[in-house]
C-alpha cells in the first residue's frame, strides 16, 4: 500500500514539474524578466533620437547628442540603470516604428497623442507642449495680423512644418485655406520663412520662442488662439510595458520636474542653442 501511494505521488510530482516547465516556456520573456532589467542585462539602453531643439540635437562634425531629452536619458540610463547609452539616429517619420520593431528602448521626446498611444506607451510628461506660429514682421502679408488663427489662415498664406511631427498634424486638421509645405528638418523650415518661400514658421512653443530671441528685429511669435496640440512632451517605450516598469521612469521624471532640474536642462540646451548662431 505505500509503495502504491509513493508511486502515485512520483507522478504527480512529474506532472507538477512538466506542467510548470510547458508555462515557463509559454510565458513571454517580459514576464520574467522586466524591461528594465533585460536592459540592465544587455547594459546598453538604446534611445531613439530626431533632432529638433531643444529636445535634442546632434553636433554635425563629432555627433554628439545634447538636447534637454538626450541629457535626461543619459542622466537615467547611466545613473538610474547603471549602464551604457546608445543613441540611435531617426527622423519625426521613424520614430513609433522603430520603437515597435525594437530598433530602440526609448524614443526621445514624444508627443503625447491618442493615436501614438494606439501603438507605443509613454511615460509621464517631462514637460508640456503647444504648437506656436513665428512670422517675420517685415512680411507685407502679416501686416495687422492677431493670434487669431482665422487672421492667419488665409488664401496665399503658407505654413512651413517639418514633416511627420505633432505640429504637422496639428496645422493640417487647422488649416482649411492657407497652404501647408512640408520639410524635412529644422533648418529648412526656417530658411523657408527666412527667404519668404513661407509666410508662417509652425514649431513647438519653445523652439520658436528660441529662434524668436535669437532673431528680435525681423521675427514675431505668435500663439495661437484656440491652442493648438498642447500636449505632454514624454519617452516613447514599447507598449508592452509593465505597469511597474513604467513607475521606474515616471518617478525618475516627476522628481526631477519638481526640483526645477528640467527646467535647468531646458535652460542650458536653450543657451547652447543661442551661442551657435
């Protein structure tokens, strides 16, 4: 009689055992090991980053990052992780897609948007976005205009906008007369308004508020009035995400929003970017 039970109860261990081993291997690897941690494995966090001041920016002759963005996920791979950082050239167009199929950890910068968070999730704001107009006063079309966006959007009135960005689709569900040129960087999109190919200069609140300062004779910002896309500015991270790992980044950036250091970073890429023109 007991070697029957002892025989049953070695199958049922067996059982048990082959049973937990078929769960083990059907669980997806983020069960068992979170993001961070497979990241602290590989001891490299790869950031995803298109430049657009001050958020991020690339120096052209030694590529070097900097940008209040490219600071913060240097600060929290290095300080918080413990472990390299790798940042990863991409534009406005490829960064949700090379979040999805796993070109990088993180993307820098993201908008919050409901239809990006169809595809990617997003930690907490590092901060806030709004959509701004920069004119050139000297231009006869904006003689007498307000921030009223009907004064703007006008037959023959164009707007320059890098192509792909949050301030793209916000300009192109508000404009119904004015015409829309997309461009793919920066840099054309003011040389656009510079050389009154374009009539308004459409970029984040901050940016033009940069460019603004550094250029007072010629250029005026306007905000316009309803807001357009005001928005949390966040880490875009892979939508699979545990809710616990995403705690670890939401801590690291309301901590460091509520110390002013944010504000600090904002400050000094917002220096660099004045000292070079």
């Amino acid at each position: 009689m007991v070697s029957v039970r002892l025989s049953h109860l070695k199958k049922f261990s067996c059982c048990l055992a082959l049973g937990g081993a078929l769960l083990a291997s059907s669980l997806p690897a983020s069960a068992a090991v979170g993001f961070w941690q497979s990241i602290q494995q590989k001891g490299v966090l790869r950031c995803g980053a298109a430049t657009a001041a001050p958020y991020v920016m690339r120096d052209a002759k030694t590529g070097q990052y900097s940008g209040y963005f490219a600071e913060l996920c240097r600060d929290f791979g290095e300080n918080v992780l413990k472990v390299k950082v790798q940042f990863v050239d991409a534009n406005w167009d490829t960064l949700v897609a090379g979040l999805q199929s796993d070109k990088w950890d993180m993307a820098l910068g993201l908008n919050q948007t409901p239809e990006r968070a169809l595809a990617v999730a997003f930690s907490a704001p590092a901060q806030d976005y709004q959509v701004s107009f920069l004119i050139n006063k000297q231009n006869p079309k904006m003689e007498g205009v307000t921030n009223k966006l009907a004064d703007l959007d006008k037959p023959g009135v164009t707007f320059a906008v890098m192509s792909g960005t949050s301030q793209d689709k916000a300009v192109t569900a508000a404009i119904k007369k004015g015409t829309i040129m997309r461009l793919p960087g920066n840099d054309e999109t003011r040389l656009a308004l510079m050389a009154r190919r374009a009539d308004v200069l459409v970029d984040a609140s901050d940016t033009n508020h940069l460019f603004a300062l550094a250029n007072p004779d010629w250029a005026k910002e306007i905000l316009p009035v309803p807001a357009l896309a005001k928005q949390g500015v966040s880490f875009g991270l892979p939508r699979s995400i545990t809710e616990a790992d995403r705690d670890v980044i939401d801590i690291y950036l309301t901590q460091r929003r509520a110390t002013g250091e944010i504000d600090q970073l904002v400050n000094k890429a917002s220096m660099e970017v004045n000292a070079a023109k």
